[in-house]
C-alpha cells in the first residue's frame, strides 16, 4: 500500500487508533505518510475520499497496462470479468 493510500485511509477510518496505527510503520513509512498527512490536512472528508478513489484508478489502470504487457493481448478484447481476474493484484 502507498504512503498516500494509508494516509487517506487513516483520515477516513483511522479514528483514535491513527497513533497506535501509525506507530506500527518502519521508520521512513512513518515519515511518508506524515508527509502525505501533512499535505491533506486541510481537506474535507470528501476530498480526501475523492483524492482515495483518483490514487485506487490510476494504480488499477497501471496494473491492466502491466498486466497487458506480460500476457501480450489486448485486454480491452476481452470480457471485462476476465479482464478484472487478469488484472488484479496478487
């Protein structure tokens, strides 16, 4: 999971266990997640939902490339439930 991903999980679910959740990371996992929590701040639960659902699309695209480029067809040709199994992430 990413620094940014565990970040905005932690603003919209963390509740009171976000320090204990926090102190759980290595070190420099702790300092990039503080980093990404330093940056969203400000924002409404809806933004960082919104920020969440953008970072979950963009690792989902760049798994379907990946996963077109190791079994060599064009995934966009087949069934989009076959697509979803080949694509998703083990």
């Amino acid at each position: 999971m990413s620094a940014a991903a565990f970040a905005y999980v932690l603003v919209l679910h963390g509740g009171e266990a976000k320090d204990e959740l926090m102190a759980l990371l290595s070190q420099d996992r702790y300092a990039d997640v503080q980093t990404v929590l330093e940056k969203i701040k400000d924002m409404s639960a809806e933004q960082v939902r919104e920020q969440f659902m953008q970072l979950r699309d963009e690792q989902l695209g760049r798994q379907r490339e990946s996963a077109k480029e190791r079994i060599g067809l064009q995934a966009d040709n087949v069934s989009p439930k076959l697509c979803e199994w080949l694509t998703r992430p083990f």
